[in-house]
C-alpha cells in the first residue's frame, strides 16, 4: 500500500502547473500515526464524550480544478504576445519547422521588466517589513540594518551626482550647439549680404554693357563696351560663387540645428532617466530610515496581519508581473511549422490572447456533461500562425469565479476517459473573453493544447483536464472540518492532556476538505474535527477515492 502512495505523489509531482481553485490534493497521505483517532475526553458534564482528533501532518498541498472537454485534432494555432511592446526580433520566417518551447519573436521587454523589478522590490520591502514585525531586532540585524542605510545613503548620493552631471552635460551641450548654430548662421548672413552685393554689382555692370552695346560704333566706344563687358561677365561668376557658398552655409546651419535639436532630446532623457534613478534611491533610503526608526518590539497583531496582508499583494503582482515579461515572448505550444508571419521589427503590438483553429468543441465543468463536434478547418489570424501540428486541443468551460485566475501559458494535465492510465502534459493557448450561460452558471471557455500525444488518440474522446494553481511544498495541513472561521479570524481545537484548547491559525490553502496550515499549530498537535465529521481525505490523488468513512485504508486497493 506504501508503495502505491508514493506512486500517487510522484504522478502528482509531474504533473505541470496551471491556474484554477477547486479541489485541494495533499501529495502526502496520513498513515498509522496520522490517521482519525477517537479519544473519550473530560467533558463539562458527568459523562464523557467521544470526539474525533487527527494529527497535524506535513506534506505538499495542491489546488487544482478538474473541467471535461472533448479532443479536437488541431490544425492551425495564431500565436500573439500578450504584453504590448514594439517587436524587437523575428527569429523564424515561413515554412520554418519549429521546436516545443523554441522561442519565435520578441517584443521590448524593457518596461514589463521594470515593472517586475519594481514589484519583486516590494515584495522583498513587504517580506523585511513581516519579518520585523514578527521578530524582536537583534544587535545584529541592527548592524545589518545600519550597513544598509549607508549603502542606500551612498546611492542617493550617486544618483544625485549623476543626475548633476547629466544637467552640466546638457548645458555644456547646449552652449556648444547653439554657439556652432550662431557662427553657421552669421556664415549664412555674411554669405547672403555678399550675394545681395554682388548681384546689385551684376545688374549695375550688366545693365551698361547693354547700353554700350546699342550705342553708335567709335574707337573710344568700342574699348569702353569692352571693359563693361568684361565686369558683367566678373560679376556674373561672382553671383554664381556666392551662391553656391550660400547654400553650402545654409546646408552647414540646418545641420546644425538639427543636431542641436537631437542633442536637446537626448541629454532631456538623460537627465529624467538620473532623476528616476534618483527618486528610486532616495526612495529606498526613505524606507531604510523609517525601518531603522521602528522600535525592535514585536509590533501588535493587527499590525502582523496588515503585513501578511500586503506580502499576499505584492506576492500575486510579481506573479502576475512574471507573466508579462513571459509575454514579451512568443513561444512555440508545440511543434510545428510556420505558416504566416503578419509583423515585423518595429511593429507595435497590443497584447492579445493566442486561437486555435480546426474544429469546434463544446465542454462542461466537472459536475455536467459534456460533448463534442468537429466542423470544417477554419482559418486563424496572430502575430505567427503554426500549421500542420500533429497535436490536439480540448475546449473546457470554466466558472466565471475562477475564470480570471486563468493565463495563457499555464499548465494542465489531460487524462482521457476511454484510455485507462494515459496522461498527457499541456498549455494553456487560449481563454476566451466571450461567456456562454448554462443553467444560470457564467462559464468562458479555455483551450489546452497537449504537449505529448499518446498513440491511438480519437476525435471526440471525452478528456479530463486538470490544472494546478497553487502549491505549498512542506506544508502544516489539517482536514477543513477542524478550522472554524469567523469574521477573518480563524480557529482549531487542540487536545493535549485531554483537555481542549481554542488555538488562531493563520490558513493558507484551502480546499474541499484540507486546509493549508502558516502558523499557530506544530507537526505531531492534535486536533479536534467538528461534530459529525469521522474522517480525514486527502482528495486529488490520481485512481483512488481518499480515506472513507471506514478510516484508514478505506479508498485503497
């Protein structure tokens, strides 16, 4: 029996992580010592009375979501980055055959990124401050705490003097371009008065050759029509000199300008992008000095809670940062061949959902049935359309309550109906925006593509789809029915020496029936179940059905 267990645990383990909350799996089971044990305890009347215990276990706590769907053979698949940037690489052209996982375009990733930068920050800020809270300040942690504030301190003074010289550069820049657009522009003025002249030289001198030429023919005549003809022609070339020595001077200044123009843009980004880099470090000193203030007590416990609260915060927006960074990519689901590519470098792109075509399914959650129908192969549109995958896809309907927790790129594991023991890896490629209504319950579709095909698939074969959302590895865990919640507080009854005690907890997973245990109980306490509840499963584990009603061992063949 042992060794079927740990078969299930290592099945769980493989399997590939998704998003979805439903079903609560504990990849270690409760053996001898941390099964249901009825003990008769003391009670307040003459009579004792039976109650049930377990012991605090610890193991891997899963939460996952199983929804049925049907196979739908896949054809093409439009792929598009989810986060918006503009594109700074196209790694394969068409007719390209492509890898699972190969990466296929990029877009900038330099704003996702700090985005995360920022947020895995907070989250660090959010965990020290916890920590503080939770735990009196050591003369070491002081020291440390000191160190730290002189390295904040050294960077505030470096962002400040490299924001300094970013403004003396721009300003020595700007000297130097507007002195070097003066000088072109007083060439052009000296250049333009040179030609004015000139051409008042050329018309005088031109406008007398003319009347010499017309007047009687003498000898004194000839030898002065001769030397006006000779300054026109002079003049003539001088007009044509200047010129072209006003245009080069005027092609010299709108060059100028323009790098004046140029250098203006630049050293202003320059010196906002110091004083970010200022206003950041100035901002981590700020908060450097406010936790060196901050007394080395144990802060109360509203206070604990308000810092649990904000690590949960900043915890789901790294998360959900990491995503958008990982949507800068576009990777191949599987493997295939480049049909189209409908951008190029340069492009801006709007972040978008990936779509599957070649036939159409219908789903249902775990609790209805489901069905499925093919229609004719249908065209596609993304950034990059994959064609002729040997793969397929099934179309499951989710809740709208836990719709949202749904990404692209999040991992399922696919076990079919009809095929005793086969299981299959997949991604998620698709969540729909469009709801459908079905008995009064909001559901919007998602598509998972299969990373590894068994032999044998059909079209239509009713699947099951599994996606794990969240894991705590390690975990303290008790079943559900010993946590009492009121309000947010939440509660477990300990038996030691036979008497009961009300002990607060702070809960992390919970599910259908065993909840995640952070802190206020140890491995090996024992703990009181509600009224009526006689048993302890460990739901989620692949081919069997927990612990029953009849205790341990029930469940397992």
């Amino acid at each position: 029996m042992l060794s079927r267990l740990r078969e299930s645990v290592q099945s769980l383990r493989r399997r590939p992580r998704g998003a979805l909350v439903i079903n609560t799996v504990l990849a270690v089971v409760i053996l001898a010592t941390g099964g249901i044990t009825y003990v008769l305890v003391s009670g307040g009347g003459s009579a004792n009375a039976a109650i049930s215990t377990t012991t605090v276990e610890r193991g891997t706590v899963l939460e996952t979501v199983t929804a049925s769907g049907n196979l739908v053979p896949t054809t093409d698949v439009g792929l598009n980055f989810t986060a918006s940037g503009a594109v700074t690489a196209v790694d394969v052209s068409v007719g390209q055959h492509v890898a699972a996982g190969q990466v296929l375009a990029t877009i900038d990733p330099t704003s996702a990124q700090s985005a995360l930068d920022t947020a895995q920050g907070n989250l660090a800020a959010a965990q020290e401050n916890l920590s503080k809270a939770q735990n009196p300040l050591t003369a070491q942690a002081e020291a440390v705490d000191q160190d730290q504030l002189a390295q904040a301190q050294i960077s505030v003074q470096q962002a400040q003097t490299a924001v300094t010289q970013a403004q003396q550069s721009a300003t020595t820049q700007a000297q130097q371009d507007a002195s070097t657009v003066s000088t072109d522009q007083a060439a052009v003025t000296n250049d333009q008065s040179k030609l004015t002249a000139d051409q008042q030289a050329e018309a005088e001198d031109c406008a007398g050759d003319a009347s010499a030429s017309s007047s009687t023919t003498s000898s004194s005549g000839s030898a002065a029509s001769s030397s006006t003809s000779g300054d026109c022609s002079t003049d003539e070339s001088d007009v044509a000199t200047d010129q072209s020595t006003l245009s080069q001077a005027e092609s010299t200044l709108q060059t100028a300008e323009q790098t004046q123009s140029s250098d203006s843009t630049k050293s202003a980004q320059t010196v906002a992008n110091d004083e970010t880099s200022l206003k950041s470090a100035q901002a981590s000193y700020n908060t450097d000095v406010a936790n060196e203030a901050e007394s080395a007590a144990p802060q109360p416990a509203a206070t604990i809670s308000q810092d649990e609260s904000q690590v949960n915060a900043d915890e789901l927006t790294v998360k959900q940062d990491e995503q958008t960074v990982a949507g800068t990519e576009i990777k191949a689901p599987v493997a295939g061949t480049i049909g189209s590519i409908s951008g190029a470098v340069g492009d801006y792109e709007t972040g978008s959902t990936s779509s599957t075509s070649t036939g159409s399914s219908t789903s249902s959650s775990s609790t209805s049935s489901s069905s499925s129908s093919s229609s004719s192969s249908s065209s596609v549109s993304g950034f990059i359309v994959l064609v002729g995958l040997d793969t397929y896809t099934v179309t499951v309907d989710i809740p709208e309550a836990n719709a949202a927790s749904i990404a692209d790129g999040q991992g399922a594991s696919v076990t079919l109906e009809a095929q005793s023991g086969v299981s299959m890896n997949g991604t998620v490629t698709s969540v729909s925006p469009i709801s459908t209504t079905v008995s009064n319950v909001v559901e919007y579709p998602v598509t998972v593509t299969l990373k590894n095909t068994a032999s044998g698939l059909k079209p239509g074969e009713t699947a099951s789809v599994e996606i794990i959302v969240a894991e705590a590895d390690d975990a303290l865990y008790v079943p559900s029915s010993a946590v009492t919640t009121r309000g947010t507080t939440n509660t477990v009854t300990v038996l030691k020496n036979n008497k009961q005690t009300t002990v607060d907890v702070t809960t992390g997973i919970v599910g259908t029936s065993d909840t995640q245990i952070k802190s206020g109980l140890v491995q090996g306490d024992k703990v009181v179940l509600s009224s009526g509840s006689s048993t302890s499963t460990s739901s989620g584990f692949p081919g069997g059905g927990g612990f029953g009603g009849g205790g341990i061992g029930a469940g397992i063949g």
